[in-house]
C-alpha cells in the first residue's frame, strides 16, 4: 500500500514539474507588468496550468532581453529604435496613457504642457506657481533617455526635455511611483494603468482630465501602445499560444481591467 502510495505521489510531482518546466518568462516595461501582465499570467496559468514568471525592470531591458532570448518575452511601452528591429519583433497587446503624478495631498490639479516642459527642465522651481504650496518641486524621472515614457513623452510634446540637473533619477516606472506616492513634493509621468492602482494623484492635462473615457473619445492625447517583444524567428510554439491568449477577447478582457485593449481604442 505504501508502495502504491509512493508511486502516486511521485507520478503527480512529475506531472506537477512536466507542466512547470514550460515556464514562459517575461521581463520589461514596469506599467505593462503592473497594468496587465500579471494578471494575464495569472489567467493564463489557472487555465493552461503553465506559469507566466512575469517581472519588470524597463522597456528596454525588456527589448534588449527578448533580443537575447534570456526571456521568451518582453515588455515594451516604446517602439523600436535604432537597430532593435534587427533583433526582435514587437506585437501591440494594449495601450494606455502617459500620465503627470504627484503625492495624493497635493492641492496642485492641472498641469499645462508649458508648464510640464518648464518644470521638467527646472525653469518652474515651486508648487506655488501650479496652484500647490510654497515649496520646490522634486522631478523624478528615469536613468535612462530611451526608456518608454521619456522617449515617448517627447514624441507627443514634440520637445526633447532637457532634463533639469536636480532630478531625482530611477530606474523605472515603478520606482518613480513609489517615490511620488512617499514624497508631497515630487512629480512624475507613468503610465495610467499602474499608476491607477497605487495611492497617486493624477493631473489633468490641459485642462483635461486622466480617465478612460476621456482616452476613449480623443480628448485627453497623449496615448500610447504597449508591445510584447520577441526574439525574431524564434517564436515557439508555447509563446504563440500565449500570445493569442493576450489577443484573444478573454485575453483583452483581463488587458481592459486598468489598461486600454486593442478591441476598445480606436485610433
């Protein structure tokens, strides 16, 4: 009886690690971890039983990644540039907006694209000339020029932001969300669908406020895509059927929870 037992048991570790070692792993862009890849992960594995190791780190790390095949997938909130194209494919699965975030006490509601570029670049120095208190600004942005929001905010504003030497620089999204939501006096851009599920003020932008009906009908512009990154010709089996996953109407139904699906954006 022990022997049957034992023999079970083991059978079913098995079957547990055969199911297992088809692991998908995903690393990149922090808002589109946050926003809609964990929780597809999670649909995904209750359905398929194959797990989704889903972590962030940046857009590009998540090319740079996909490129090298250390993950099977990466996220990008930007499109390729310079010789990325070379290395991997890109595939949009959603979209979302660039959004400005400041500390959930800060009596500060607009911010006008003047405005942003001048305190981006540190020529507007205190929260008193936004309608907040009279106290300096901390601008926290990423280390690097090419991760997604910066190079894409540049792109809407049709202004390369000369990055105010005062910044305080991180590595992601996610960390600049962090530090907005401890510190009353800071400011960053993010992308809407993580920043919605942290303790985040979202500012209107010329005059227009951050929310999905507003993304929807055009009035609030600044609107991007959200890419899945793979190795060029090396897309297999299990990846694809991921992917149509996320495509799929039950894959966007979970992308639309914070996020804005591919089925509801009409450009």
């Amino acid at each position: 009886m022990k022997r049957i037992v034992l023999t079970i048991a083991f059978a079913l570790i098995f079957i547990a690690g055969a199911a297992y070692a088809e692991e998908l792993k995903f690393a990149g862009c922090s808002t589109s971890t946050i926003s809609y890849m964990k929780d597809v992960a999670k649909v995904y594995e209750a359905k398929t039983g194959i797990k989704v190791d889903v972590k962030g780190g940046g857009a590009t790390l998540g090319i740079k990644s996909a490129g090298a095949g250390t993950v099977d997938m990466g996220g990008t909130c930007r499109h390729l540039i310079e010789d990325e194209d070379k290395a991997v494919k890109i595939t949009i699965v959603a979209y979302d907006a660039l959004v400005f975030i400041v500390h959930k006490s800060n009596p500060a509601k607009n911010i006008t694209k003047d405005q942003l570029i001048k305190v981006m670049e540190g020529k507007i120095k205190g929260w008193k000339e936004l309608g907040g208190e009279d106290k300096p600004i901390i601008v926290v942005e990423r280390h690097e020029e090419t991760d997604g929001a910066r190079l894409i905010l540049n792109e809407k504003l049709g202004h390369n932001i000369k990055l105010t030497g005062s910044a305080l620089k991180v590595q992601s999204s996610s960390e600049v969300e962090k530090e907005v939501e401890k510190n009353p006096y800071a400011i960053g851009v993010t992308g809407s669908g993580s920043a919605v599920q942290r303790e985040l003020k979202l500012l209107s932008y010329n005059g227009v406020e951050p929310n999905k009906g507003n993304y929807l009908n055009g009035k609030y512009p600044l609107i991007r895509p959200l890419y899945v990154a793979t190795k060029k010709g090396e897309m297999t089996d299990k990846m694809k059927k991921f992917l149509d996953f996320v495509l799929s109407d039950e894959g966007q139904a979970v992308v639309a929870k914070n996020a804005i699906s591919i089925k509801e954006y009409k450009k």
